[in-house]
C-alpha cells in the first residue's frame, strides 16, 4: 500500500472512531424520556463526580473530547434530548468504543446528563 493511502485510511480510521455515528439512534420512546431530576439543579455536581470518575478518561475533563472520543459540549450534542443522552449513556455504542453504563445506578447517569447539560 502506498503512503498516500496509507495516510487516507488512517485518517478516515481515526476520524470515524470520533464522528458522529448516524446509527446511533435512541428509539423514541427512549428519546421522550423525561430527566426526573431535572428541577433539582444541585444533582449536577454528582454528575461532574462521576463524570470525573468514568468518562473524562475519553471525553477529556472538560467534555470537550480527545483523541478518543468526542466533545460533549457540541452543539450536535446538546441538541439531543435528556432521553437520547440517557439512553446513550446506558447503552453504549461499541463500535465507537463507547462503553455502556447500564451498570451505574439510574440517579447517576440522569445526573451525568444535567452534568453535560451544564457544561
């Protein structure tokens, strides 16, 4: 394989792993869901906590993405619902290398979105 190529198909590899994934869709009922914490704006501060804890690794500690994966604050981001984020978080995108964190309790990833919701 020439160089050139080679460069090309880097690029496109390492630009995939951090572009947005049309796929990756939370289904409607999903996306309707309605953060329950949502008029108990304090709750965000448990959110940078365990954002800290499991997702700045990647995401870098202010949201705004790494080499690895991608800026939180976008506005494609904050565009999503509560829902999709939270169906996000919990379900993961593996082919992105996103991990699930259907293992957190649901409080805590409802606080990592208003968390990303404050960022």
């Amino acid at each position: 394989m020439n160089a050139t190529l080679s460069l090309v198909l880097s690029t496109a590899i390492l630009g995939g792993a951090i572009a947005h994934d049309a796929s990756w869709r939370a289904p409607a009922d999903a996306a309707a869901r309605v953060n329950p914490l949502a008029s108990r704006v304090e709750m965000a501060a448990g959110g940078k906590k365990v954002f800290g804890q499991r997702c700045s690794e990647c995401h870098g500690v202010d949201a705004r993405g790494t080499d690895k994966a991608p800026d939180l604050t976008s506005g494609e981001v904050q565009a999503q619902s509560d829902g999709e984020l939270f169906w996000k978080i919990s379900s993961g995108n593996t082919r992105r290398g996103m991990p699930a964190f259907s293992n957190l309790p649901e409080p805590q990833r409802w606080q990592l979105v208003m968390y990303l919701r404050s960022r």
